[in-house]
C-alpha cells in the first residue's frame, strides 16, 4: 500500500511539471492533475490540502536534484572564477530541463507565504555555494556578490525562457562574461 501511494505521489508531481511547463502555474489545478494521472479529483486531495503544497512538494523533490547538479559542475572546476563559470553556465543548461521550467513557474506564480519562504531557502542555498569561490576572487562581501550574481543568472533565464532572438549561447556567454568581468565587456 505505501509503494503505490509513493507511485501515485510521484506520478502527480510528473504531472504537475508538465503542466507547470506547458502552461504556468494556472495550469496546475487538481482536475488537471486528475485527469493527467487518471485519478478522481477527489483522490489528488488524499495527496495533496491544496496547489501550494504541491508547488512544495516540487520544490522539495526537484530543487535539492538542481542544486546538486551546479554544485557537481563546480566541484570539477580547479579555480575560482571556473567555479563562477560554472555556477552561471549550469544554472543556464537546465533552463529546458522540466524541473527548471517548473520552478520557475512556480516562483512567478503567486503563492502563499510558506510556499514562498521554501522557495526562497532553497535559493539561498544555491546563492551559499557560490559565496567561498567569490571570497577566493577577493570580492570585500562575498554574499553580497552572490546574490548580485544570482540576479544575473536570473535574468539570463527570463531572456532564455522568453525564446527571443538571441541564442541561448549568446546569452550564456554574455552571462558569464558579466559575472566574470562585469560591464566592462
């Protein structure tokens, strides 16, 4: 009985990323959800009180699966500024990946405040790996850098997502050379 309540859980998070990538946070309703995995509507709230506690149950799941992703491409890198490189670069690679699109969705969407406040710790965690390679480069507020480079990571996504004209190289390359070497160019 516990496996199949565990496969059901699973198969309804599956669910809720594609609908999360496919249409955004109005997307994710519990027919939706129902109709997705076959399940009654009723049964989807036997998993879940309400969408907020699947959008923390995603972030629970997915971001830890993220962030050890980026941490892994900086644990390869030797220096510090590859370590930069790294950061901005892999954040950037899962940009199409459908548990990115998912957070993403789920950070633009209006949430309520728990919701919130686990998004957020998980990004602060991200923003912590980051902050010792900064200190390394010589930067007086290490923390302070890593959320200004977060912001820039940020932004390359939103242009990435937007499918604009630009590459999405083009604009990996011009991310990482901010981070690197600020406006400068």
């Amino acid at each position: 009985m516990a496996e199949h309540r565990s496969m059901q859980r699973a198969a309804l998070l599956d669910a809720a990323r594609s609908l999360l990538s496919e249409g955004g946070t109005e997307a994710l309703t519990f027919p939706a959800l129902a109709e997705r995995t076959g399940l009654a509507r009723s049964s989807v709230y036997e998993y879940f009180r309400s969408r907020a506690a699947v959008v923390e149950e995603l972030c629970a799941v997915d971001f830890p699966v993220w962030a050890a992703e980026v941490s892994a491409a900086m644990d390869r890198a030797d220096t510090p500024e590859a370590k930069v490189e790294a950061y901005v670069r892999q954040q950037l690679a899962l940009v199409g990946d459908r548990r990115h699109r998912a957070v993403v969705a789920i950070s633009a969407g209006e949430l309520d405040a728990g919701a919130r406040e686990k998004i957020r710790a998980a990004h602060g965690g991200l923003v912590a790996m980051i902050v010792q390679a900064l200190g390394e480069m010589g930067h007086a507020e290490p923390r302070l850098a890593a959320m200004l480079l977060q912001g820039v990571v940020d932004t390359a996504v939103r242009r990435i997502e937007l499918a604009a004209a630009e590459d999405p190289a083009a604009i990996t390359d011009a991310a990482v050379a901010m981070a690197l070497r600020g406006v400068r160019g």
